[in-house]
C-alpha cells in the first residue's frame, strides 16, 4: 500500500513557474514508477511526465516538452514536477501517481495502481 500526499499547487501567472511536490509513504516507492497526470474541469485526466524508479528513464506529453521537468528523490519519498513558463491551459488539478513497472503504456492511467488527492494549479493569463 502506497499513500500519495501532492503540494505546491497555487495561483501563478502566465509565464511563471510552480514546482509540485508529492510525498510518498508506505512499501514500494524506491522500485516504483511515478508519474503525473493532470485534469481541467469537464476534461479527461490526460498523463503528464513519468519517471522510472531509479531517474534512469523519462517521459512527458508533447505539449510540457522543455517546459516541464519531473525528478525524484527515492532517499525521502518525494516526486517532484518543476514547471516553468505556465500557460492558462496549463490549469488543472494536478495529480501524482505510482506505477508497478515502466513500460511501454506508462502514459496511460490504468498502469497506475496509487493516486494522490490532487492540487490546484491555476495559470491567469
């Protein structure tokens, strides 16, 4: 069982940066793949960026490319997604999650076995 607590979220202005933090407690996090995925309201919970477990291997959607980077810290249990020059469609509810393995599907949200409860990122034009 793996607990998934994000933060960092907050109200930024376009062009800015935010750097989400998610915190992992309980057996397995040093071997899983972590990953975030986001959700703008009345929209699907689209994949962000993953990670394997040991930083080896990573991935993001097209759209965060040079913008995005996700890093993890498996000595203290932490994820993290730095994100610079926000954009208004950028706005969503982000959300960390935990993966068994890194695949070839690692994009898509049924990998996943562990989800946070999401933070707020809201980018004003």
């Amino acid at each position: 069982q793996m607990v998934l607590v994000e933060s960092g979220g907050g109200l930024v202005q376009a062009g800015g940066s935010l750097r989400l933090s998610c915190a992992a407690s309980g057996r397995g996090f040093s071997s899983a793949t972590m990953g975030w995925f986001r959700q703008a309201p009345g929209k699907e919970r689209l994949f962000v960026a993953a990670i394997s477990w040991n930083g080896g291997s990573t991935r993001y959607r097209d759209s965060v490319k040079g913008r995005f980077t996700i890093s993890r810290d498996n000595a203290r249990n932490m994820v993290y997604l730095q994100m610079n020059s926000l954009k208004p469609e950028d706005t969503a509810v982000y959300y960390c999650a935990a993966a068994t393995f890194w695949s070839s599907t690692i994009t898509t949200r049924g990998e996943y076995n562990y989800w946070g409860q999401g933070t707020q990122v809201t980018v004003s034009s």
